[in-house]
C-alpha cells in the first residue's frame, strides 16, 4: 500500500531553519542535506510502520515515530493511508513537547 506523505508548517520551518544553520558554515553542504532529507521523507510512502516509535512517543501519548536521517529525527505519525510529519529535530536536542507538534485533527 502506498501512503501520502504530507510535510506539516511546523516541519518546514524545522527543515529550513536547520538549513538555514548549515548554510551558515556551507551552502552547499546545507542545500545536498535538505534535498536528502526530503528524499528520505518521501521514502515514507511505503512502509512507513518500518521506522520505530520515538521516545518522546509514550510520553505524548500518541504513536509517534522517527525516521532517522544524518543527526536528525524526522518525526511522525501514521494515520489511516497518510503519514503526517509534524517535526524535524536534530538528535541532541531536548525531546519534543506537545505544544511543538502540530495539533493531531489538522
């Protein structure tokens, strides 16, 4: 079965502030890191459930997963034939809250 992957507001500001960083030391660098990112996103349209749940998972109560992409945390959740991304974090930062994550009946 294939899924329709939709990228949520929050996620693209995470992804273009990111970038916006990297291009700080690397431009380049910064541009080939956000193509692959998306890329790796839209891998998500099959087999999503193959990515594990994210820590911050049961202390949201909800089935967040992650899909890891060079440091970073792509997070997201399955719902019905969709897979919503809500977040981007890099892997040191503090766990998501819940007031982060864009509300789940968007």
């Amino acid at each position: 079965m294939r899924f329709t992957v939709r990228v949520m507001p929050r996620a693209l500001a995470d992804a273009d502030e990111a970038m916006l960083w990297m291009s700080e030391r690397s431009f380049e660098r910064a541009l080939n890191w956000h193509q692959g990112l998306f890329e790796a996103i839209q891998t998500l349209e099959y087999l999503p459930a193959r990515c594990g749940l994210a820590p911050e998972s049961q202390a949201l109560g909800i089935a967040l997963r992650q899909l890891l992409y060079r440091g970073y945390k792509v997070l997201f959740v399955i719902e019905g034939h969709y897979v919503r991304v809500l977040a981007i974090r890099h892997g040191h930062r503090r766990a998501v809250r819940r007031a982060e994550i864009e509300p789940l009946d968007n």
